[in-house]
C-alpha cells in the first residue's frame, strides 16, 4: 500500500471512531476500537485533524441541540435549551423530553465506555477544551461529573505511583501531580506520545532551586519572576484577608505564615481585630527578604522572621517543640508532592491539637475542571493525612487588565475556595477506644490516623 493510501486509511478510521462515538452508537464504537491501529496514538484517543476532537469530546458535543450551536467562548453554562442544564447546583430535568433523556443516558454509556477503554480525560482539542469543559460550558453536568471522577482517578493513581521508577517519556503515563497554578502549563496533541496529564501543570519536580536564585521584578501591584510569571498579585487581596479572617479566630494566637510574597497575609494579620501576640513568618527569596527588611518586618514587635525555605526552617522549630494556633501556607514554584509532605508531615507537628491550618487554593485554577478535579485530590490527601476541611466560596473580580505583562493567566476560573483546616477530631469516640488507636509521631509519613483525644482536644495554648 502506497503512502497515501495509508493516510486515507488513517484518516478513514479515525473518523469511523468518531462518527461511532457521536452517534453513541457502542457495539460498532467497540468493535472500532478494538479493530484498527494507529501508530501515534491509541485508537480511542485519535482526534479529528480540523476539531481536534477525540472520541470522548465527539460523545459529549453531540448532545448539543441543534439550535444551541454556536462558537464556544465561555467557562460557564449559558441559557438555552441544553439537555441538561444545571439550576441553582440541580440539573433541570423535569422539563425534558424523554428523547433528550435517552439520548444523555446514551452519551453517558459511552463516554464511560470510552474511559474504561483508557482514553485520556484532559486532552485538548482546537478550542482549547477538554471533553469535560464542553460538558461543562454546555450545562450537562452529569457528563461533567463522570469526567471530573475520571480526572480524580488518574491523578490519584499518578499520586500514588510516585515514588516508583518513573516511566521514560517515550512511554505513557508519565508520572506527574499538580502543582499551585502560579507555575507553569503544558498542553499536548495526540502527535505526541499521550500522557496522563494534559491541560495541568506538569510539576514534578519544583523548580525551587532556579526560583530562589532568580531575579524579582517587586511592585505594589505584583511580584514578577524573571520570565515574567506571576509570584503574587495584588488582586489576590480579598483571598488574603478572607484567609486571615478564618485564621484570627481569638486575639492572642500565636501564627506561621510560611511564604512572605508581597505581605498581604502578614499586613492583615497585623492589622486585624484579633491581632496575634506571635506573628512567624518564613521567606526564602533574598529579593523578598531584603524588601521585607526594607519595610521594617525584622523589627516588629511580636514578629520573628526565619529566612530560608520552609524544608530547613520547620524541622527545628519541631525539634524546639515550637506549635503554633493557626498557619497559612502559600509559596511558589514547588509541586504538588513538596505541597503533600508538608501538611502531612510538618503541619502535624506545628499544629495545636485544636488549631487552624489554610492555603492559597491555586491548583488547577487555570479551568475549571482541573480546579474541581484537584478539589477532590486534595480532599482525599487531606483526610488522609488526618484533616477535616471546608471551602467557603469567594467571588473572584473580572481580571483582564492584571495580565498585562504576565507571561501567563494562572487564574481563569470565577470562585476562589478557600480552604479551611482543623485536625479531624475523634473526641466523640468512646475513651477506650481512643485509647487503642496507635498515636500518629510527627514525620511518620505511614501512619494515617491522628488522634486527638478528648483530654488533648481541651487544652489549648500558644506556646
Ligand atoms: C505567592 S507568594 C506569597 C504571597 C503571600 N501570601 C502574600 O499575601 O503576599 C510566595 C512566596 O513564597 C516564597 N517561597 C517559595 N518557596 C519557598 C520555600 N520553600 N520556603 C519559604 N518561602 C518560599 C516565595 O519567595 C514568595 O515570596
């Protein structure tokens, strides 16, 4: 066979699959999926060479009523008549007809039949969307959510593959975690050889050493890395005095802030009702370090100042047996894993028994389903590591003139969640049971169980 016979071929198949995957028609997409080969991408994820569409994005954009068509420009589910739009958070079933009904239990058989065939949840097409953000721009919220619960379970098993040989990058699935957005972003086409990862940060390792020997461009509107990456913007404000309001809960508390960026945390811990008595704050930049002692902090009354990363400063403040009533955690240029170890094997011993823990909330906030993705991530690693935790929603201002200059929009999505900490209690367990639980050590990174007994749970206080 000559070679153009060969891309016919090619071009023939890969659009059988998607024909098959938008008529959701199953025995035939099966039988397709199972039948031919290509040789730069697996058959379920081929994509449409104009559309960029794969199987899983032709599925989900064909239950588009014919009249809703129109370019797709925004995050958010627009009015119409799509089939299954969300209202008030419930989808508005009631008035639709039984063939709209079918035809959505249909889209969702195989949009799972597309994903236990392996197909990759976040791959991009030419609009710049995942599969799940047409669900989600289209209002069809339970095929969002059966892609945002495939998302969580190829993070969380990248997660826990990590820590394994890592695969060479001719080979799928590269192992990676998410990483705070304020870094980079990495999107792929199905030329490339797939990974499990498209549209999120790839973060595996931080790029901690290259930030802290990096020059800082420091303004009152931002601080900028020298490729012109965001570090920290002023319209993160209401973000920060939010947080510090759900820290501050008493006068007096002793606080950690680990992160100093442009000191909108630490000006309102300051500034605020329940000022604290003992204010730490960690800082690793020597640019950041010098604006801060130009500002004065090393001088402040009640304020201690640690300079160096937060990998060398905690660990002896634990050995000094040092905790703390409330910490809040925002640095940059880490990864997800260094983001993981500190809170399940730092906060643990820093942290009153009944004490406040917060973070700045970036991870996949360039969309939206990588935020709810990362959402659920969190919570489970969290709770794993023996926290319970709320997100109180925020509105976020229309930003467009603030990305003047950034190399990059790490923020795309409307509401910040701003996440809030405590230990999990297990006051309410019997006494004698309590008891039998082994007590998690701090930098014990196996056990999962933190006990804080009834007796623990009542005596407070800053040391
Ligand atoms: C996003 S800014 C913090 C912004 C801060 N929340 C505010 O309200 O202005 C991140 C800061 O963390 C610092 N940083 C990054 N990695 C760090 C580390 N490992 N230890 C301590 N500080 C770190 C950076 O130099 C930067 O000043």
């Amino acid at each position: 066979m000559n070679s153009n016979n060969e891309a016919e071929n090619v071009e023939l198949h890969l659009q059988e699959i998607l024909l098959a995957a938008s008529q959701h028609d199953l025995t035939t997409l099966r039988h397709l999926l199972r039948s031919y080969t290509f040789s730069n991408c697996k058959s379920v994820d081929v994509q449409d060479p104009e559309t960029g569409y794969t199987p899983l994005h032709a599925a989900i954009a064909a239950c588009e009523a014919e009249e809703d068509i129109e370019p797709a420009t925004s995050a958010t589910p627009r009015n119409g008549s799509s089939l299954e739009q969300v209202t008030n958070g419930a989808p508005a079933t009631s008035g639709r007809s039984s063939q709209e009904k079918e035809l959505m239990l249909r889209a969702q058989e195989t949009v799972r039949c597309l994903l236990q065939n392996g197909a990759i949840w976040n791959q991009l097409d030419k609009n710049d969307e995942t599969p799940g953000c047409i669900a989600n721009r289209l209002g069809f919220q339970q095929l969002y959510e059966l892609m945002v619960d495939a998302g969580v379970r190829a993070e969380l098993l990248l997660n826990r593959l990590e820590g394994y040989e890592k695969l060479d990058d001719s080979e799928e699935d590269e192992v990676t975690g998410p990483a705070d957005d304020r870094t980079n972003e990495t999107s792929q086409s199905c030329d490339e050889p797939p990974q499990s990862n498209i549209v999120v940060p790839l973060e595996t390792e931080s790029n901690i050493a290259h930030y802290l020997s990096s020059a800082l461009s420091i303004s009152a509107e931002r601080i900028l890395d020298e490729d012109s990456n965001g570090v920290m913007m002023s319209w993160e404000s209401e973000i920060m005095s939010q947080s510090a309001n759900a820290l501050l809960v008493a006068p007096n508390m002793k606080v950690m802030n680990i992160g100093f960026g442009m000191g909108i945390i630490d000006d309102q811990f300051q500034l605020h009702h329940n000022r604290p008595s003992s204010h730490h704050i960690v800082e690793a930049h020597p640019t950041v370090l010098a604006d801060m002692k130009a500002k004065g902090w090393h001088e402040k009354t009640g304020v201690l100042v640690h300079d160096g990363r937060w990998q060398d400063i905690l660990p002896k403040l634990v050995s000094e047996g040092q905790t703390f009533d409330a910490i809040y955690f925002d640095t940059y240029a880490e990864s997800y894993s260094d983001f993981r170890d500190f809170f399940s094997e730092q906060v643990i011993g820093l942290l009153d028994p009944t004490g406040k823990f917060s973070f700045f909330n970036g991870l996949g906030a360039d969309r939206q389903i990588s935020y709810d993705v990362y959402q659920k991530v969190l919570e489970m690693d969290l709770f794993e590591a023996g926290f319970d935790v709320d997100w109180q929603e925020l509105e976020v201002p229309k930003l467009t003139d603030e990305w003047e200059g950034v190399n990059r929009r790490y923020w795309n999505i409307e509401k910040y969640r701003l996440p809030r900490l405590a230990f999990r209690s297990t006051f309410y367990l019997p006494q004698p049971l309590v008891d039998q639980i082994p007590r998690r050590r701090s930098n014990n990174a196996t056990s999962n169980i933190l006990l804080t007994s009834s007796s623990e749970m009542s005596s407070t206080g800053a040391t």
